[in-house]
C-alpha cells in the first residue's frame, strides 16, 4: 500500500546517487549546443541517448527497490519519451507526429499516476489554476493551423497540462520540472505548427527545457521516493 510522504517529512535521499545523472546532464548539454549551431549529424546522433541514460540514473537511484510499481512507472515514461523522441527513425513508416502525441501521451499518464501516488505531498496549489488557462490559450491560437490533428494535440495538452498540474501537488523541483516539460512543448507546439513564428534558436530552447524538465522529474521523485520509510 503506498505511503505519500507529507509535506514536512520531504528529506533529499543519500546523495550518492546524485552523480548518476552526470552523463545524463553532459549530453544532453551536447545536444543542446548541438542544436544551437545547428549541427544536425551531432543532434542526431545523440538525441537517442538521452532518455537511456537518464533512465540508467532512474535505476542507480532504485536499486533495491527497482522491481516495485515506481520503478515500472518511471521507467515506462521513460520508454514511452525515448520511442517519441526517436519517432522517425524507430518508426520510419508511421507518421511521425501522430506517433510522437501518442508515444508522449502515454508517457504523461505514466508520469501523472507517478507523481500523483507516490511523490504528492500537498493538494493542488492555486496557481495550478494556470494550467487549464494555458490548455485553452493554446487551443484557441493554435487550432485554426492544427487541421485534422486538432483533437489529437487537444488531448495531448491535456495530459501534458495534468502532468504539470500533478507536478505542481509535489517538491518544488518536480513542480519546476513539470513546468519546464509544458514549456518545451509549447515551444515545439509553435515550431510545428506555426513555424513562421519561431526563430531557429527555439530548436535548442525545446531540447534545453525538454531535458532540464525530465531530469528534475526524476530527479525530484527519486528525492522524494528513496528516502527512509516510503515504501511502493
């Protein structure tokens, strides 16, 4: 039976596991800088690794209790981003964008029963209020260039708002995670469907808060989760 961790009993876990996210950190700042001078064989090449490594961290910081629910959760968003991440090269004959909202899809309802069971430590807070004004902000500035994709991306931003709002019932570092996961696709949001209105610079802005977000999820959840007296 879970235990959610109240909000005064949050203590960081053993910081031995911390530097598990180094490699995970070092080349998504790689890719970042790759993207940011437009180096497009070292984007490429690296883009791929990300999610693997930061799931290798996930897993340094469960050891011994990675066989539990969690662990499964994490690891499936974690699988679930690195298949949307690498929709056209995993998948060359599928359509790319579909397959990208339903992969990420799936990756936000792993992480909002994550975050909601087992790393919560308050209700939601009222500036989450924000989130259902970003939904229907985007919807109403971007519909008209969405065409038949228009009620896939509304779902899309819908889990992809819950995961923010769940973030935001948790630390201040998944909350900010979950914050940072909404802005980078956002951006891309723009960048697809809206291209003239994005400078080429936003390329490396996307991957920037895409990989700060989901390291500071884990992160955080870890933080939360592997600490004395928390159990799955």
């Amino acid at each position: 039976m879970s235990t959610a961790p109240a909000r005064d009993q949050v203590q960081a876990a053993p910081l031995n596991w911390w530097w598990a996210f180094a490699p995970f950190a070092a080349m998504s700042a790689v890719h970042v800088a790759a993207r940011a001078v437009e180096a497009d064989w070292l984007a490429a090449s690296t883009k791929l690794t990300l999610m693997p490594l930061l799931a290798a961290a996930a897993l340094w910081g469960l050891r011994g209790r990675w066989q539990n629910g969690p662990a499964a959760l994490v690891l499936a968003a974690l699988l679930f981003s690195w298949i949307g991440d690498g929709a056209a090269a995993l998948l060359p004959r599928l359509p790319e964008l579909p397959v990208m909202l339903g992969a990420f899809g799936l990756a936000h309802l792993c992480y909002i029963r994550l975050l909601w069971k087992y790393a919560s430590v308050r209700g939601f807070p009222r500036w989450a209020l924000v989130f259902p004004l970003w939904w229907a902000a985007m919807l109403l500035v971007l519909w008209p260039s969405l065409g038949s994709l228009a009620p896939a991306v509304a779902l899309y931003g819908a889990v992809l708002g819950g995961t923010a709002a769940t973030a935001a019932r948790c630390s201040p570092l998944i909350a900010t995670g979950g914050v940072l996961f909404l802005g980078s696709d956002t951006i891309l949001a723009f960048r697809i469907f809206m291209p003239e209105s994005m400078p080429d610079i936003t390329s490396a802005l996307v991957m920037l808060t895409y990989c700060a977000g989901q390291g500071m999820i884990v992160a955080g959840f870890l933080r939360t989760f592997c600490r004395p007296g928390i159990q799955a």
